[in-house]
C-alpha cells in the first residue's frame, strides 16, 4: 500500500502529471488536495522527481488491533512513470501488514480503518522549464503515519503526517 502511494505520487507530480493512480490510492480529502497540487505544479511548468529507499513500516494498528507488527526484509522496486521514467524507487523492508490489513469481504468483524507508521528516505529533485532547479534537491529521512480507510473493500490513504 504504501510502495503504492509513492509511485503514485511520483507519477502525480512527475513529468507526466499522471494523476491516474491517485483515485485508487488515496481517499478524501486527500485525494482533492494532490489533484490540485498537481495541476498547480504542471501550470507552473514544473515537476517533482521523487527517489525513495529503505522504506520500512514499523507498525500496523487496525481499528480492531492495537498490536505493532515485527519486520520482516524484502526489497521492492517503486513504479514508472510515463514515458519510461524512473517515477520513484523504492527498497523496502516490510512487515506482516499485509496479512493485518487484508481480510475476506464476507468478514463480520473486518477492520474499515487503519495507522500504519513508517520511516523513509525521500529525496525531491525540482525541475521548471525540463531544468533542475538550483538547491532543489532535499534528501530527508521522514517519520510518516499513515491514516487509512476501507472503502468498496479496497484500502485507501484518507490523510499523512510526519512524527
């Protein structure tokens, strides 16, 4: 999920301004505000290219649980943008929360919110015009919680934060 939603972002705010994968990604009221700051970011003839690593979710809390995952490794390579573009690569160390965060349709008791928390490292090139932009690029290693919700039976980011 997570892997997910730095592709899209990338993809959002890359060079193609492809906002496709947001509607499967996130939820409202997020999903407007990155629309918008895409739109705003191709008016200006920009674009954001977005390199992300050692992505490791450090906890999964569902509205029915409230115990923190262990991690587990494995690697993963975040998606492309149009026109063949690395969007955002990704390495991730990941944890069980898929198993947390995924159960059967037809569960009674199925949890429809979730917190996952994570650490990442994001680094941001700015481009106008096709040129970078002097001082733009901004490595960071970012604390993120991310609130998700269950909607049509498919999980979506309803909204961020750093910690």
């Amino acid at each position: 999920m997570i892997e997910s939603w730095l592709s899209a972002k990338a993809a959002a705010m890359g060079e193609s301004h492809d906002t496709t994968q947001l509607d499967r990604i996130l939820a409202e009221p997020m999903l407007s505000q990155w629309k918008a700051d895409a739109e705003q970011v191709k008016a200006g003839n920009s674009y954001l290219k977005y390199e992300h690593s050692n992505l490791q979710v450090t906890s999964v809390k569902t509205d029915e649980s409230t115990a923190d995952t262990s991690a587990a490794s494995s690697t993963a390579e975040g998606g492309q943008t149009d026109g063949g573009q690395t969007g955002s690569d990704v390495t991730t160390t990941s944890t069980p929360s898929s198993e947390v965060l995924s159960s059967p349709t037809d569960a009674p008791n199925r949890p429809e919110r979730a917190t996952v928390e994570a650490t990442i490292t994001e680094k941001i090139e700015s481009y106008t015009n096709g040129r970078l932009d002097s001082g733009s690029i901004t490595p960071d290693n970012l604390r993120i919680r991310y609130y998700l919700t269950r909607q049509d039976g498919e999980w979506q980011i309803e909204s961020v934060e750093p910690f």
